[in-house]
C-alpha cells in the first residue's frame, strides 16, 4: 500500500472518538502543508504528512518518526508540560489502527496536552490581552534563547 493512502486511512481512523484509548466527545482536524492535528478534549495528535518539499522530506515512515522525536526535544525546553512524546500508530492483522496497540507500526503522532484557543497568540492578539510590554519580553527571551543555542 502507498505511503499516501496508508496515511488517508489513519487519519480516517483518528478522525473516530472510539478510536482513542481515553475518552473523546468530538475531534477536530486541523490541516497545515505539512502537517494534520487532531484535537481530542485533553490531549492533541500531531501527525507529519507523507510529503516532500525543497525544505523538508517527511516521505518515508523514518524520516517521519524521527521529526516526531525531534519536535518533541526542541519544544519540550519550552514546555515540557505540554510535549509529552511521540506515539506509534499500530495496524493489527484485522487492519484496524490503534495507539501504541498490536501489529506494525505504521505511523508515529507527536502527543501533546491540549490547550485552550486563549493560549494561543493569534487569539491573544485579536482579544487585545496581548500587551506590548509582553510582546517585547517574549522577543528579548527568544532572542537570549537563539544566541545561547
């Protein structure tokens, strides 16, 4: 089976509440160009497309594991609370998908804890709770985070 099709089915399955190993009302996808987010209630999946662009190639099963494992360890010194790890995508011999389960691991998804829409910057910004004193503070820590690396 292609990469991309496999990957259609995943995320035909992760799209299903029953599919998760903790309790999910609804779930929310969310599509970036290299990326689809799934939003549970409590905890957010974060799988890397079958893509390949000038910048990045995320075609085979590896290249995707381990830029999983490298989102984790970058944003994990940020938040360490909310990047909890990488988890594998399994298919049993039946062809159903689940989370860390039987069979072959097929995908691998960056779990992380989810966060209200308040968090998030953009939102910050139109609500006007974003103050320039706080914008300026975030730019000099970036900036003193960027010249230590």
């Amino acid at each position: 089976m292609d990469a991309e099709r496999q990957f259609d089915e995943v995320c035909q399955a992760m799209a299903v509440p029953s599919f998760y190993p903790h309790p999910v009302r609804t779930v929310v996808r969310r599509d970036t160009h290299i990326s689809v987010v799934f939003l549970t209630g409590d905890w957010v999946y974060k799988l890397k497309k079958p893509v390949d662009f000038a910048f990045l190639d995320f075609r085979s099963l590896a290249a995707r594991q381990h830029f999983c494992l490298q989102e984790v360890r970058l944003n994990q010194r940020f938040s360490d609370d909310i990047y909890l790890g990488v988890v594998a995508i399994c298919r049993d011999s039946s062809g159903r998908f689940s989370l860390n389960g039987p069979g072959c691991v097929v995908e691998y998804a960056v779990k992380m804890r989810q966060l209200t829409d308040s968090w998030c910057l953009k939102e910050r910004l139109k609500q006007g709770l974003a103050t320039r004193s706080e914008m300026k503070r975030l730019g000099h820590f970036l900036a003193a985070f960027h010249q230590a690396e």
